[in-house]
C-alpha cells in the first residue's frame, strides 16, 4: 500500500511507481514466468521492462528518465 506523502508531487510519483510495479507484474504473470519479480533472472526481467513499456506507449504515456531504475528499486531489484 502507498503512504500518504506529504505533497502531491511525491503522491504521484508513489502512484506511478505503484501502477509500473502492477504493470510489471501482470507483465511477468503472462510471460509465463514463476518467479516474483525481484527473483527474475536479468533476461526475463528485460522482457518485463519491454512489456511495460509497450503498456506505457498503449495509454500514451511518455517513459521519465530514471524510470527503470527507479522500478527497480520499487520491486526489490538491484539498480543497474
């Protein structure tokens, strides 16, 4: 669940990361993979980012700088 930040931009920064980490595992649960997402080895786990990604361009959203880094993070992933 996301905490209720202080100010709206780090609302919607928490509800973005939110809604990329549902994303991506929706993303990883229809590829076929078993693992959680921080358990995914870093091919499968490329696979995933290009799915999101595709989600992000469907519903016209532009991909920030750092956006995948900062997923990553979310999820429990090392940050490459």
């Amino acid at each position: 669940m996301v905490q209720a930040p202080g100010n709206f931009k780090e609302f919607f920064d928490a509800y973005v990361l939110e809604e990329w980490a549902v994303s991506a595992a929706g993303s990883s649960r229809n590829l076929g993979y078993e693992h959680t997402l921080p358990a995914l080895s870093p091919e499968h786990w490329q696979m995933v980012l290009t799915s999101v990604t595709a989600r992000m361009q469907m519903r016209g959203t532009l991909p920030s700088p750092g956006w995948k880094t900062a997923l990553a993070q979310h999820v429990g992933r090392p940050a490459n």
